[in-house]
C-alpha cells in the first residue's frame, strides 16, 4: 500500500532537517569555541596591561632600589598578585620545567624574578635635567610583560598558533626617589597625620642602614645624621629637630639625629635590656636573664608597679654592650591602668599582630615599619613575647619580606 503523499513529504523534511542540523551543529559549536576563546584572550589582554601599570606605578614611586642595582621585591609580588586570575602562563624564564598555571602563585613569582633584559624588569628613560641620573622626578619608566594564551580550539590554535604570545607595555613618570640626594615622599601624607605632616617611626634597636630606609620611608626628606658609614651599628636614641617622639606627626622636612653602638659585646659582656614599661617583676626576671649578675634595685617589693627609668652603674645605654657586673636601677610607679602579658608576634602579619595585641588587653598604640609594605611579616618587636607590661604601653614592629 502507497503511503499518502502528504506523510511522505513530512517524512522527507523531517531528514532533512536532521541532516542540515548534523552540518551546521559542528559549525555553530566551533564559532562559539571561537567566541570563547576571543574573550579569554581579551580579558588576558586587558589583565596582562593591568599587571604593567602595576609594576610600572610601583617603580615610579620607588625607582630608589633600582638605581642602587638592588630590585624591589614589592614590584614583583605586586603583578604576581595580578597575574595570578589570567589564563596566560608567564614564560618559564628560570629554565625549572614549570610553569604557573601548574605550580601557582611561587613559580609565577619565581618566573618574573628570572626573566631576562628588558622583560618584566622596569627600564628607566632619562628625560629630567641630570643626564647622568635616569632614575629622579620627571624621568619616565616602562614595564613590558609577555604571556603565554593557550587555545581551547584547535583550529584557532593552528591558523594564529598555540600557544600565542601576548604582550603589554606601560609607561609611566618617575614620581618618587630622590632629587639632588634628597629623598621624595612617595606618600607625603601618611595614614594619621594631615598636611605635609609624616608620623615618626621607631628607630631605637634598628641597625644605621634600616634606620635611614624607614626614615626615608615615612616620608620623610630631612637630613639624617650620621648619613653615611657604620650601617652595621645599632640605633641607641633618636632625636629630631622639632623635638619629637616615635608616633608623632612631624613636618616631613624635619631632621634625626641617632647616636649607635656596635652590637658586638664581649664574652664578659651583655647588651643592656630595655625595662621600661615592663612590670618591675618582669624587669627583674628579664636582667638576670639577659645575663647580669649585678645588683637590681629594687630587689625586692613593688612587683606590680611599671618600670618609669632605668640607670645603670656603670652608665650604659639600651642596647650598649656592658659588663655582666653590671648593676641597675630602675624608677617606677603604680600603674593605673593594670598589667598584660605581651604575646610574641614575630612571623605574624600586620593584622595578625595588632589582633594579638589587642586580645590580650593592651589599650595602647599599634605601629609598624616601613609603613609602605603592607605584605610583610613582623620581624622584631619592642615589647617582649611572655613579660608583663603596662596594658596602657604602646606595641611598635619592624617588618620584614616573607
């Protein structure tokens, strides 16, 4: 029997629709593989051209380093930062077989440290008035980065090629630095002060060489004195001109003046402890621990109040190298405002730290130095871990890269 010509016809459109569909499916995936991957490669392009002004603002701000062939480990932990979302895999430039889109944000890092001149690191363009100095206010820095774009479609892969190579290039102006040998503020209103104002750090227990960097960090374009030789030393006292202490906002123009001691004591020599703010039981217990075997005053008694002054026989200052026979003697008062025990923060982060700090009870100040490296860890502190402070007394940190 004949099947009507009507049923035959459906039939017949029904087999070609399927067969125009298995023609253009594999088309119509392949264009939106194509769509795809061209929004990838955009979003790299736009990604990697972000990661160059990062890099190049961050050398404009501080092309100090540079210029002292010593490189700035926050420019390269700044674009890593960046380049860690993008899919486009940084060249293998330190020759390990990996790359970062396998091993992460440390091979990433390791990988933009090894690259070759002039990728990756910034070149300076001398356009200011020395022209012996490409690195002062006015003169220009650019940093190129290179990226590997893998393709999703293979087809696209062998018309432009697989991987594709990407690269961005940013221009900036030197803004930072020095002029004439006098440093430039990168920040000249830190966090805290108003103006042309710039909070004082901390330089007491630092050698001479970080001494001046975090001075110059702060913002701070005065005169250091001594300003050069014996960078090995430790800072014993600071004193500023206006007068001032560590916290305080300051003109940036003001000057320092430290006086320094050679760390290295003898075998019958210990470093003379700092016991201000600590409990006088705690000052007790930390100068027979730091080795002296000389008297302290007073021996006993008074365990709660707050150490005010310390003097020692023969005179020595914090930090001074001074016999073990050392005696001291301390002033002190009653503290108003209770004692805590100080918890030690080294290795901690920034946030870490003041959260420690403050949990333990302490209602004083939180500051640390250099300012201006937010990523880094704690290195040393002024309060020690395990003594017992006046909860009132201020908590000051040195920081230094993971």
């Amino acid at each position: 029997m004949k099947l009507p010509i009507s049923t035959r016809s459906r039939g017949a459109s029904r087999g070609q629709a399927l067969v125009e569909m298995a023609i253009m499916l594999p088309i119509l995936i392949l264009l939106l593989l194509l769509a795809v991957d061209m929004g990838r490669v955009f979003f790299g392009w736009i990604a990697i051209n972000n990661a160059t002004r990062i890099g190049a603002n961050e050398a404009a701000k501080n092309p100090t380093p540079w210029s002292q062939g010593l490189p700035d480990d926050l420019f390269y932990e700044r674009m890593a930062h960046d380049l860690e979302s993008i899919d486009c895999s940084i060249p293998d430039y330190d020759a390990d077989g990996r790359t970062s889109d396998t091993n992460g944000y440390a091979e990433l890092l390791q990988d933009l440290k090894a690259a070759p001149t002039p990728v990756v690191q910034p070149q300076f363009i001398n356009n200011a008035d020395d022209p012996n100095d490409p690195y002062e206010v006015g003169d220009e820095v650019t940093v190129n980065i290179d990226c590997n774009f893998g393709f999703l479609t293979p087809l696209v892969g062998n018309i432009v090629g697989d991987p594709l190579k990407i690269s961005a290039t940013s221009t900036f102006m030197v803004f930072g630095g020095e002029i004439a040998g006098i440093p430039v503020p990168p920040d000249p209103v830190p966090a805290g002060c108003i103006g042309t104002d710039a909070e004082v750090p901390n330089l007491v227990g630092s050698t001479l060489v970080d001494a001046r960097n975090l001075w110059t960090a702060a913002g701070f374009t005065g005169t250091f004195n001594p300003a050069s030789g014996t960078d090995t030393d430790i800072v014993l006292t600071q004193t500023t001109s206006p007068s001032s202490s560590a916290g305080d906002c300051l003109i940036y123009t003001a000057n320092v003046t430290v006086t320094h001691k050679d760390p290295t004591c003898g075998p019958t020599e210990a470093p003379v402890p700092n016991l201000v703010s600590l409990t006088v039981a705690s000052a007790r217990s930390l100068w027979s621990s730091s080795g002296f075997s000389g008297g302290f005053t007073p021996l006993t008694g008074s365990d709660s109040d707050i150490v005010t002054g310390q003097a020692t026989n023969p005179v020595k200052a914090v930090g001074e190298c001074a016999p073990l026979t050392t005696q001291v003697n301390v002033s002190h008062t009653t503290s108003s405002g209770g004692t805590c025990t100080m918890v030690q923060v080294l290795g901690y982060t920034i946030a870490q730290a003041q959260g420690a700090y403050t949990t333990q009870g302490f209602t004083g100040s939180f500051s640390y130095n250099p300012t201006n490296k937010p990523t880094w860890v704690v290195k040393n502190q002024n309060l020690i871990g395990g003594q017992t402070y006046a909860c009132t007394a201020s908590l000051q940190v040195q920081l230094e890269k993971p």
